[in-house]
C-alpha cells in the first residue's frame, strides 16, 4: 500500500471535513421523512439491511427514480439519503432510496446481487405505492454508482432482470475499476479478492448499448477517482452514443451531492430531464 493510492481512492483522506457533508446530510433526511409522505423500511429481501424506502409522486402512474447510496460497500446507511427525495417536485415523480447490507458480512458480489433483488422488486411492486416500475431512472453515488453500472453490464444483464425496467442511469463519482481497492486499507473490511475485483469491474465488461448513461464526477476528485468516471465513460461511449459526460467545476467526492439536493440545482435537472423522457 503507498500513501498516494490512499489519498486517491479514499474520498474520506482527500476530503477532511467529510463529516460536515455526512451531518447536513442526515438533517435534510430527517426534515424530508418528517414532512413528505413516504413508505419506509419495506423489505425486499429476508435480511437486516434489505429494506427500501418509497416516495411516492402526487399521482399515480408517475415516473420512479431509484437512489444506491455509497460508502465504499462497508458503510453508510439509506436513512442517510431521503434527501434525495428533494431532487424532483412530487408531481414529476416517485422516488425510492435502496438500503443493502454492508461488507465483511457480505461480499461485494452480494451486495450487488442484492441490488438486482432490489430492482426486481421494485419492478414487481411499485405500482402499489404509486410508483411506476417500469423505465425506471437509475442514480447512483460512488459504490452506488458501481453497484448500478454492473447491472448494465453484460456480465449480468439478462439474469432474471430486463434492460426494458430501465430508462435511464445517472452515475456520479463512481468507482468502475475495481483493482485499486486490492491496493488500500479499505481492502481489510471490503476483502475484495483479485479474482472478484476481475469480475465485478464494470470496466471490464461490455454495457448495454440501449440504455442512456450520465457520467457526472466533481472537478475536485482527486485524479485518480475522475480517471474512474473518464475511462468508464469512454468505455460506454464505444457502445452508446446516448451518454454523456459531465464534470462539475469546484465540487469534491461529497459536495457533489448537494446538486441533487434541491430541485434546481445540476444533478437534479439532469434527473428530471431523464424523468421526463420516460413519458415520450
């Protein structure tokens, strides 16, 4: 392990005040399960952390975003992130915040087949909480982002799961080449293998070229961490031309959430806009 590949590919050492972004973060969470309707703790699966919470659009039949948080497989919680809810208006949309179980308990390839399980059940069920459950709009943070860009990938795609649920992905600050990890002390509770980090890249596989990919990453990363969105978006690039790339000037690994925070802001647009084309 080198102190550069840390300070690269653990967002915590490059982002000192992290903590400042994890606090707010919970407070608007809290202020949005307070005030919105929304049915939590719905389980999709028979363990502790395979819960998910919906929030349903003013009507029925809406379009549904679904939000994968991150925290590096090992950390972080759902209840972390009902503020994603506040990205879009009630009358443009559902929205539903997957929880998953977390590492060394599980392994990465758990985690991911439990958000497949996830998606399957959301497509199977959200038309009973007024959600939509089909041409679902897909968003992802950092982990997050790589446990939904697997999905798409052809290693996985067609296991019991349709690229026709999904209308569109938006990935932000993800991590797409797994064998950084193998290299840092995050490793000693991920427990990520070679073998695993081969297969679970989503690098190393081909995406679905029907499905629509943002790629958005702070200007602020560390180098490393933005080589992760630019190489996988160049990967996707090779085989849809419906993507795109976005890098938000002056934003690091935590403050680029802030732009999914309210309505108005970046992320937020980008997320309505994908929304919105699911009724054309």
């Amino acid at each position: 392990m080198t102190n550069s590949l840390e300070y690269e590919f653990i967002p915590r050492l490059s982002v000192p005040n992290f903590e400042e972004y994890f606090q707010e973060e919970q407070n608007q969470s809290q202020k949005i399960r307070a005030s919105r309707r929304s049915v939590l703790d719905i389980p999709y699966g028979d363990t502790e952390r395979s819960k998910l919470d919906i929030f349903p659009g003013a009507s029925t039949g809406l379009p549904t975003l679904v939000f994968v948080h991150g925290g590096y497989w090992r950390s972080r919680h759902k209840d972390e992130f009902s503020f994603i809810a506040n990205a879009v208006d009630q009358a443009q949309a559902g929205v539903i915040v997957i929880g998953y179980d977390l590492c060394p308990t599980y392994t990465v390839r758990e985690i991911v087949e439990q958000i497949r399980k996830a998606l399957i059940w959301v497509a199977d069920n959200a038309d009973r909480y007024g959600c939509r459950g089909e041409g679902l709009v897909l968003c992802g943070h950092s982990a997050g982002a790589h446990l939904l860009a697997a999905q798409i990938t052809d290693f996985w795609l067609g296991r019991e799961f349709s690229r026709e649920l999904i209308s569109a992905m938006v990935l932000i600050s993800g991590i797409y080449q797994l064998d950084p990890v193998l290299q840092i002390s995050v490793n000693n509770d991920i427990r990520l293998t070679s073998d695993e980090a081969r297969e679970l890249s989503p690098m190393r596989h081909s995406p679905d070229p029907l499905i629509p990919v943002d790629i958005v990453v702070g200007d602020s990363e560390t180098q490393g961490w933005k080589a992760q969105s630019v190489d996988f978006f160049r990967l996707i690039q090779q085989h849809s031309p419906l993507s795109a790339f976005h890098l938000r000037p002056g934003l690091n690994h935590f403050s680029i959430l802030n732009e999914v925070a309210a309505p108005d802001r970046y992320i937020a647009r980008l997320l309505q806009a994908r929304l919105a084309a699911t009724d054309r």
